[in-house]
C-alpha cells in the first residue's frame, strides 16, 4: 500500500512525495502501527528492524548500516546534567551523523518512485549523508551550498562526487526554492524535514525503547535546528502509542544555541508558531548546524514539546564549549558543538526545577566532533622533556 503523506495539524493527506500541506505546515507518512510488538520480530539489520513503519519496500547500500547507535549510561555525566543519563550515539551511523537515518530512507524512496537524481540544501551533515547514500546506490547527487561554506566542509562533501553548487543570496531561501524545483526539474531534493527523513529518524526513538525496556526515559533531550528530527521522535511516540506500547511519553527537550533560537522564544512567549528571526537579531555561533533563523519544522518541534510536556531553552557558545569538555572527558565521547548544547541545556533545565535528579534522560550527540577537529580556535597545551628526565616529570604530574 503506498503511505499517506499527512499534515499533523490539519489532517490532510497526499499520494505525492510533497514536502508542505497547502496550510503551510510540514508532512509526514502515516504509518499504521496497530499491532506492531518489537518483541516478536526477527533479528533485521539496521532500520529495517522497522520494515512496517517505514515507507519503502527494501533498502540497499550503506542505508543498510545506518541505526543501531548504542545507547550508554554515562553516570561520570550524572553529575554535570543534575539526572541519570544515559547517551544515544548517532556519532555510530555511517557518515557520522543522524543524518543517516534519514537519508537512508529518503534517498531509497526517491530511487523507488523512478528518481534519476536526488539533492539537498546543507553545508554540513545532511550534505555529506544525502551525497553518501547516492554513491552507494549509483545514483547522481545535487548539493547546494552558500557561497561562504568553509573549505574543509567543502572537501567532507566533495569526496562522494555529487555536484556541488556554491548559491548567492540569502541561503535560508533555498529551502523554500528547491520545493519550487521538485515541481519543476527531474531533481527529487530531500530538504530538512522530507517525509522520508521524518521516518528514517522515529527509528532512533524506537531504539530507545527497546534499549531500555520494560522502562522508558524520562526525557530526552536533542539539539534543535530545522525541528526536522525532534518531529521524528515525536512521530516514532506517536506511533508506539497507536501500537499500545507507550503509555506515558518521554519529555520532548530541545536545546538551542543562543545566538539563533527561534523556537526557544516561541516557547518563552507562550506562543504557538515558531516566527523567523530577522538578520539583526541571529548572531554568530560555534554551533553552525543548529543556528536556523527560520526553521522549517520549527512549529511542528513546538508542538512535539508541548504535546510531551518538555520545554526549550537556549545555551551560550561558552556553555557549548564547556559541555563537549565534559563528553571527551567524563564519557570520552568527540561530539559536535550543537551536539553538546542538550548536556548544557539539562544542565539549565535541572537548575530551573524542570527535570529532577533521580529522573532518567536520554541525551543524544547528533553528530561526531572528529569532523571539526581542526578547525576550532583553542590550542592544545603541550609539553617537551629528554628521555631521562620523563621519569621525573612523570612522578612530578602525577602527584601534583
């Protein structure tokens, strides 16, 4: 049967591979999940575990790799995030982002519903995901990048041999541009929040289940940008309570750089629709992939936290930069900028009286740091001694 493509708030449905409701809202497939018991089901590699709930018939490729992260507990984290954490490690998918999850089942789809070429807007990991999920398959990839996009990005996405195209003008514009060139060019582009991406990303919440079943989390808490991967998590809850296999869902926390936090200050205000902020008030952050002015998906994330009973907040670059510390050294784990603003943000949440100490949260890295090494501003403190005097010194740090 071929899936519906959905409005969450207005409940219109689509045959096509449509990206927007005509309200203006984002899509994603319905999936029906009645009777669905993870329990019962066969040893299926990767996302495919989920075959039912996901809208293509087969995947092929690194898609076959992607999911499966490990869930840790990081009790050396308890005591920075004020709870009991556990971390999921999206770092572990192919490319080395949650990307993947989404790429592997939108870029199959495309390919099934007779795609000669699929593209994306991103200068950073859906760019490198979208471009490595192609190749693997044979399919040609067309990626559009601002012209500003530092080089060592530019080589990441570059060795998968899509066609890269630097854009001028406003970049946050393209998005709205390439649902023009769907209608119009045989290109299919996956923007942010595709219903396919949507899919492939619920499966990182129904991992999370399975991993800590018969208990689930408190809370989970994730970065946020387009609000493309908080609507899947909170689709793949939807889900397990249409299955009956949920009864009481994780709180849904999103963490934002302050620097560009347009959902954060929909939350504060109380409103309900996530409003662009304007260039004057988006300042410049370390976080580059979660620093979103106007979030596609920003309304649907809002309205995942406050259907979860979460909340949104905003962290500093400093804050960001103290949380990756804490990961390398109390959980040796490299993870991006934005995927530490979760581990400032419970940090802050906790502070606030929203989550207590004895209550489970999951956070999740989106994506590793090992691509940033390099590129960041501080440096590393070093020390030369002679061979015989190594003993010495040795003796000499350790006591100290």
């Amino acid at each position: 049967m071929i899936p519906s493509a959905v409005c969450y708030r207005c409940d219109r449905k689509y045959q096509d591979d449509r990206v927007r409701c005509d309200c203006g809202e984002p899509l994603w497939f319905d999936a029906d999940s009645t009777g669905v018991d993870f329990s019962t089901r066969s040893e299926a590699q990767g996302l495919w575990r989920y075959a039912e709930l996901l809208p293509v018939s087969g995947l092929e490729g690194i898609a076959t790799a992607a999911g499966r992260t490990p869930l840790v507990r990081s009790r050396r984290l308890d005591r920075v995030a004020g709870c009991r954490v556990y971390v999921k490690d999206e770092s572990e998918n192919p490319t080395g982002s949650y990307k993947d999850r989404g790429s592997a089942v939108a870029v199959s789809r495309g390919l099934q519903r007779g795609t000669d070429v699929v593209g994306t807007v991103s200068y950073g990991n859906m760019a490198m995901s979208t471009a490595a999920h192609a190749a693997s398959l044979g399919c040609e990839c067309v990626v559009l990048v601002p012209t500003d996009i530092q080089p060592g990005r530019l080589e990441l996405i570059a060795q998968y041999d899509p066609t890269i195209l630097q854009v001028e003008g406003d970049y946050g514009d393209l998005y709205h541009e390439v649902l023009k060139l769907n209608r119009d060019l045989p290109v299919s582009f996956l923007p942010s929040d595709a219903p396919g991406r949507i899919s492939g990303y619920k499966t990182a919440l129904f991992e999370i289940y399975e991993s800590l079943a018969p208990e689930t989390p408190d809370a989970i808490a994730l970065p946020a940008s387009s609000g493309g991967f908080a609507s899947g998590l909170w689709r793949g809850i939807l889900d397990l309570q249409n299955a009956g296999l949920l009864e009481t869902p994780p709180r849904l926390y999103l963490v934002q750089t302050a620097a560009s936090d347009p959902i954060t200050r929909a939350f504060d205000a109380n409103r309900d629709e996530v409003s662009a902020l304007s260039t004057e008030a988006v300042g410049e952050t370390i976080a580059h992939s979660i620093g979103n002015p106007d979030p596609p998906s920003g309304t649907r994330a809002l309205t995942a936290v406050r259907q979860t009973g979460g909340a949104v907040c905003s962290v500093t670059d400093d804050d960001i930069r103290d949380a990756q510390r804490q990961y390398a050294q109390r959980s040796g784990l490299c993870v991006e900028p934005a995927s530490a603003a979760p581990l400032a943000g419970v940090a802050r949440l906790g502070a606030r009286g929203e989550i207590d100490d004895d209550e489970t949260v999951v956070l999740v890295p989106t994506g590793t740091g090992f691509k940033e090494m390099g590129t960041g501003s501080e440096s590393v403190q070093t020390e030369t001694v002679t061979r015989s005097a190594l003993s010495s010194r040795l003796e000499s740090r350790l006591s100290g």
